[in-house]
C-alpha cells in the first residue's frame, strides 16, 4: 500500500469516526496498520481502533487491537490504552494481560495471580437492563468489576452479581460524607444465585427496620426498605446527588421490603426479627 493510499484511508476512517461509524473506522483503521503497524502516529491507530470495538462491544477484537494499543504507549502515564485494554482483557478472563494492563495505567495489584479480588472502595454502577436503568452501590473488585450490593428494584437483576463498568463518571452520589462516582454498566459478568423476594412488614420504629435490614446482611443477604429507592429523572441522575440530603431515612409502620436470600432462609431471618418485639410480616413473594 502507497502511502498516499494510507493517507486518504485515514482520512476516510476518521470522517467515519466522526459519524460513529464504528465498525467501518475501524476497518479502515485496520487495513492501514497491516501495512504500517509501527509509524509513528500508529499508536493512535491501534487505541482508535480497539476503542471503535469497544464501542462495539466486540471485546475479542477490542482486546486484539488494545494488546497493540498498550505495547505501543508509555507505561505509568495512566495512558488510555492501558485502561481500555485492562477493560478488554478482564472481559476475556485473561487475567495476566489485566493485571499488567492496570499497572501498565499505574494501578498496583494485589499480590498473585489469576482473578483480581481485591478492594477497590466503593462506587456506584447505573445497570442498563433492556431500556431500564438503576443506579446501585458496588463493592470493587479491580478496577472495572464489582459486586452489587443493594438489592435491585429491576427485575432480572440480583444483590451479589458481579458487573463489568466504564471507565468515565456519569454521575456523582455522596454518602456520609464520602463522594464516589457513577459509572455506566458495560456487561453483567458474573450471574447471583440469591433469588430477591419482597414482604410486607409492619414495624414500630426506624430502628426496628434497620434491625431487620442488619439481620440480613449479617447473613451476607440484601434487604432494602421501600424508602431506599429514590426515582431520578435521567438529567439528574446524571448529576451529583447528596444521598445525606435527598435520602428518606427507614420509618416504622408498614412497608415493602425487597430482599435477596434463598426463601427458607428469608422466613426464618424474618420470624426471627418478628419475635423481637411488636413486629410482623406478611406475604412474602419471589419476584426474581
């Protein structure tokens, strides 16, 4: 290929990147770097490529080109190949190629090997299921996978699943004080097997709900009072929220409650809690 050819190639890749004509840029991309893999400017190649697949979500291809990407950027310079490829390898389960990505970025790891386990600090994930759209508290795992641990309202979706995230905030939530960041979910990577059920309880006091939320968790279960979820409209979900300011504190009386535990197990948490003093529930439900 002449390199007059390359030139319009590109040119030509970048008006379609401008379209977010994804899959064309990075063919053409492509067909360039076979033939030019290491000019100058090809790191930007690789990295636009790789990214047009992330867009793509065809993360065979995004990790492919994003090994490219990386082997060809500054390492510790939180360079955006390295992201992006540790993105790609932990969706491939290629956990060598993840660990050295995040360090490749400047993350130290945990000591070892294979899957990355480790605590990350909380955030917040905005699950994206069929059009619907729920922002929950994580736990991090590494720095794009975390456990769920609210119980989601969204139906299909559990307390304990594993998701995969972006890497850009989309949103802010702070909590006792403490800011983190939202993130938009990329793929759910690792199923729960905690069914969510929902009972009516009927309590006297705050404390007697938060109580009964404790005893669940106590159990590494979920349970979370109706006046836990708040509806937002998706400008402002997009924004920062003050949880302190906008959250409605548990109240006594009647009320939903969702939670995540195999049914045995949530009857017998839930007469428990009911012997404490002047409490009940009814109707409990499995809803997903």
């Amino acid at each position: 290929m002449e390199k007059s050819e390359a030139k319009q190639l590109l040119e030509r890749a970048r008006e379609m990147w401008e379209a977010e004509e994804w899959l064309r840029s990075a063919e053409l991309y492509e067909q360039v770097l076979a033939h030019y893999p290491d000019e100058g400017p090809s790191a930007v190649w690789w990295y636009d490529a790789a990214l047009a697949y992330k867009f793509l979500r065809n993360w065979a291809k995004a990790y492919e080109l994003g090994r490219e990407a990386a082997a060809r950027s500054p390492r510790g310079e939180q360079d955006p190949a390295f992201w992006n490829l540790g993105v790609a390898a932990t969706i491939q389960r290629d956990w060598a190629t993840a660990r050295d990505a995040w360090e490749g970025f400047g993350i130290p790891m945990p000591e070892g090997e294979g899957e990355i386990n480790g605590a990350f600090g909380p955030a917040c994930v905005r699950l994206d299921t069929g059009g619907e759209r729920e922002v929950v508290w994580i736990q991090r795992l590494c720095p794009t996978r975390g456990r769920v641990m609210n119980v989601p309202a969204t139906k299909g979706r559990r307390f304990g699943e594993i998701v995969v995230h972006d890497g850009e905030p989309t949103g802010e939530r702070t909590y006792n004080g403490q800011s983190v960041a939202v993130f938009d979910e990329l793929l759910l990577f690792e199923a729960s097997s905690l069914p969510t059920l929902h009972a009516t309880v009927n309590a006297a006091d705050a404390s007697d709900v938060d109580a009964l939320v404790a005893s669940f968790f106590a159990q590494d279960f979920g349970a979370e009072p109706a006046s836990s979820f708040h509806m937002l409209c998706a400008c402002c979900s997009k924004g920062r929220v003050d949880w302190d300011e906008s959250g409605v504190r548990a109240h006594g009386g009647s009320q939903t409650v969702w939670l995540a535990a195999p049914e045995t197990e949530a009857r017998q948490l839930l007469d428990a809690w009911a012997a404490g003093g002047e409490r009940s529930w009814s109707g409990l439900e499995l809803i997903g």
